[in-house]
C-alpha cells in the first residue's frame, strides 16, 4: 500500500468511515505517482464495502479516480469491482474520450466525466 493517502489512513480503516459519516460514493485516486492509492487498495476499499451488505448504513460506490487515458485502465476498474472512473476530457481528444465511454459502457461502468468548463461539458455529454 502506497502513497500519500496510505500513509495516513489504512483502506480497511478509511472505507467505512466513508459510509458511517454519510458518503454516498467513495472516488479513490489510483495514481500511486501522484501520492494516490493504486489498484490494490481500490480492492480493499471495494471488499470493505462488499462486507457492509446488510449492516446500516450499508455499502457505498466506489469510483476509480485514476487518471484514466486507456481501455486497459477501463478493465482495471471493472476487474476490481468499481462502479464507476472518471475520465478527465481534455486530457485524452475527443475521439479518444468516446472510445473511453464506449469501453465503460461495453462492461456497464459508469463514468465521471472530468471537465473545466461548460463547452467542454457539453462536449463529453455529446460524446
């Protein structure tokens, strides 16, 4: 477990004080060169949640924040059982972020879009 955010606080610890102060989904920045979290512990966070089916309040999203500019980072998401990831639009063109959205919709994951301003917003939403 590495990064910034692990230093302080364990998934297994973090994860349920989420959903006990009221979170409804949890984003976790799986970008370990950025001080973030990486996969492993999106895991983590996502068995904590499995664990917390039939307890109140009972499990929350959780949302790959990763800096997402590849299907195989989509896969990733879906193999560790996220909800959703965020996919940044002006980092990748517009093409490439419709082939991002086509590739979470092909194995039903929501997506963030990631935008700085309203044209942009648009665009993602026509995308």
């Amino acid at each position: 477990v590495n990064g910034l955010i692990n230093e302080l606080y364990d998934p297994e610890l973090l994860s349920p004080t989420f959903r006990e102060f009221g979170a409804v989904a949890a984003a976790v920045m799986a970008d370990e060169r950025m001080g973030g979290c990486g996969y492993q512990d999106i895991a983590a966070f996502v068995e904590e949640q499995r664990r917390a089916q039939n307890e109140v309040p009972g499990p929350i999203p959780i949302i790959n924040n990763d800096l997402i500019i590849d299907e195989l980072q989509i896969a990733r998401s879906k193999k560790e059982k996220c909800s959703a990831c965020v996919i940044p639009y002006g980092t990748v063109s517009p093409e490439e972020f419709a082939t991002l959205m086509r590739a979470a919709k092909a194995v039903d994951l929501e997506v963030i879009a990631a935008v700085s301003n309203a044209q942009d917003g648009q665009a993602a939403i026509d995308a």
